[in-house]
C-alpha cells in the first residue's frame, strides 16, 4: 500500500502542531514561586497591578541598589542596570491575564541618585503578542 506525499507532509504537520502545543503549556506551567509574608506566592498568578504594589511597599524611597537586586532575583524577575544614568530597567512576563498568545508584563524603572539609593520607580503594564 502507497503512502501519497500530500499524507506524509499532513502528517508531519500535526505532529510539529502537537509538539509546539505542548511546548507551550509546558513553557507556561514554569512558575517562580516565592515567599511574601509567609505564604507561598506565584508571580504568574498576579496582576500587574498587584504586583507594582507589592514592590512599591517592599523597596521604599532610599533602598540601596543591593536590597532592589536581591528584592528583584528571588522573585524571580529580570532585570538590568545601567551605570551611566544610575537606572534599572525590570520585566515581570506572563503576569495574570496573560494567554497563549498574548503576555501581560508589568516593565519598571527604578531611578537611583549617586550614592544608590533609591529616588523613584515608574512602572508600566504591556501586552505582547500577535
């Protein structure tokens, strides 16, 4: 029995839909898990706005640049700093409400002055997606 092409590449087809659809709920269930206040905490299980909230209380004005780094890498949230305008720029991906196709993102902005301390922090929710 013969096998056409048109079958094969059909085939072919479901398989690599198969496997990215399970590449994306796999991608999607690696969750950062922290401790705030006791309680185990899921950053993908809140909303940006929650989110901004909780930095906003755990990182006052005058934070030094170390607490703000250590603050940032246990919950999990990518980061960098810029030395020249004392700036350090931080993405929290796949908050709540985010879907397969679409990431919600809390992006912020924490302003150090010249010794490091904290001045400000602006924040701002963003979709990515198709």
């Amino acid at each position: 029995m013969a096998v056409s092409s048109r079958s094969v590449l059909l085939l072919a087809l479901a398989v690599v839909c198969a496997v990215s659809l399970l590449w994306m709920f796999s991608e999607r269930r690696t969750d950062h898990i922290v401790m705030a206040d006791g309680a185990m905490t899921d950053i993908h299980q809140m909303t940006p706005e929650t989110l901004e909230h909780e930095i906003r209380s755990g990182l006052p004005k005058g934070s030094s640049l170390t607490v703000v780094n250590e603050y940032l890498k246990k919950r999990g949230i990518e980061f960098s700093f810029e030395e020249p305008t004392k700036t350090l720029y931080a993405t929290a991906r796949k908050l709540k409400g985010s879907t397969m196709l679409s990431s919600r993102s809390l992006t912020l902005r924490f302003y150090f002055d010249d010794a490091l301390k904290l001045k400000s922090i602006d924040a701002k929710v963003s979709y990515t997606g198709p």
